[in-house]
C-alpha cells in the first residue's frame, strides 16, 4: 500500500472531484453530516475555519485543506466490500495520528490530527490503472481549532502506509517496487531475445502484448 498527501487551496474543487459530484462512494464521514452534497460539506468546513478565525483573530488559510490518496496493491484488496475499505481508512487515520517524525519523540500528541477533524473518504473503481484506492479530504482545522500542521506531510503519509503494511503483513512499498522492476526488466529482455531483428513496433506490440502500456516518443 502507498499513500500520498498535500495541503490544498482548491478544497471546493477537489470535494467535488473525489465524490464525483456526490456519485462515488463515501467510506467514511467524521464530524460531518450524513448525507450532505460536496458544497454543503465544504460549507461546513469553511464554516469551522471562520469561526476560528473570528475566536482566534488570526487570518484565512490559504492552504485550507489536506488531500490524501490511499491505494493498496489490486492483489491486497481482491474481493474487498465497503465494510473492508472502511476498515482500511480507520486503520490508516489512526496510524497517521501516532506518526512521529525525528524531533516529535516526545511529543503528547501530532501536530496534525486526522481523527478529531472534519474529513470524507471516498472509493474509487473507476481508474485509468483499474487499482481501486481512497481519497481523504480534511479540514486544517481540527474540532479543538487546532491548526493541523502541513509540514513535511508527504513523508508523514508514506509512514503511516509503512505502519499500515506492517500491521497487515503486506510488502513494503519499497520490495514491491524492486520486484516489479525486476520484473518489467525480465519481460524486456525476453522480448528483445526473441527478435530477429530490432524493430520498435515489434518491440511495442510484444510488451503490449505482455499487458504493458508503450508510450514511444521519437525526437528528431
């Protein structure tokens, strides 16, 4: 499993790309309504950063809200219900809050806490790469006004998808990686080996054959 994050200011545009405008999935809301449309749940956040703004006396987020994608491989999430998505995100959000990066040792709590904010988790089936995988869209703001902190957040997410595969006895992302380079390598050079002669469209249809997708660029 990989996971990805950043810090956004599109956040109305982006609600409304993971629930593809309210057709996609919800796995999960926290502290949000049941039921709501994209625009009725960003009103509601941007809502809770005004009144923290307001109490605080401080100024707009320009970055007000953290996007993260959570993809298992298609082989770990064979045969999955939504109940076991569910289950996924649960145990993502709770890894994410117990991330503790060099210097946080110490620290009580996370700077940025997932679980006491307001967030929506989507599925998606419908990729190009046909892999099923989660979107998470969260306030900066927590339900304490909080500031969940975007610092170094990629890393922060790519750590909790290594707790999440630890937990879950699946490879890290980084044997799998080896693997498929390995494998790919293997795959091209058995083609190559059985050519005659070298042509690039024989090259491509062999591969596409083998399931790869060819992109060939020629330059002058």
């Amino acid at each position: 499993m990989i996971a990805r994050a950043k810090s956004i200011a599109h956040g109305g545009v982006s609600l409304g790309y993971i629930t593809r405008q309210g057709t996609a999935q919800v796995v999960k809301l926290n502290h949000l309504p049941v039921g709501a449309s994209p625009q009725a749940i960003y009103g509601y956040m941007k809502l809770h950063q005004k009144l923290r703004e307001e109490k605080l006396q401080c100024r707009p987020l320009k970055n007000n809200m953290i996007r993260m994608e959570i993809s298992p491989s298609k082989e770990e999430s064979e045969g999955w219900t939504l109940e076991d998505w569910k289950q996924l995100a649960e145990d993502f959000v709770q890894a994410f809050d117990r991330v503790r990066l060099p210097g946080e040792e110490g620290r009580k709590r996370s700077p940025c806490r997932l679980s006491k904010s307001q967030y929506i988790i989507t599925l998606h089936t419908d990729s190009k790469s046909g892999i099923p995988h989660l979107h998470l869209d969260c306030n900066r703001v927590d339900m304490d006004n909080c500031l969940n902190s975007d610092h170094l957040i990629g890393i922060r997410a790519k750590k909790a998808a290594e707790e999440v595969n630890r937990l879950r006895n699946w490879k890290r992302t980084e044997d799998r990686f080896e693997e498929n380079r390995a494998r790919i390598k293997q795959d091209c050079l058995a083609v190559l080996s059985g050519m005659s002669a070298f042509s690039w469209g024989k090259y491509s249809a062999a591969l596409e054959a083998k399931g790869y997708t060819v992109n060939l660029k020629m330059d002058a």
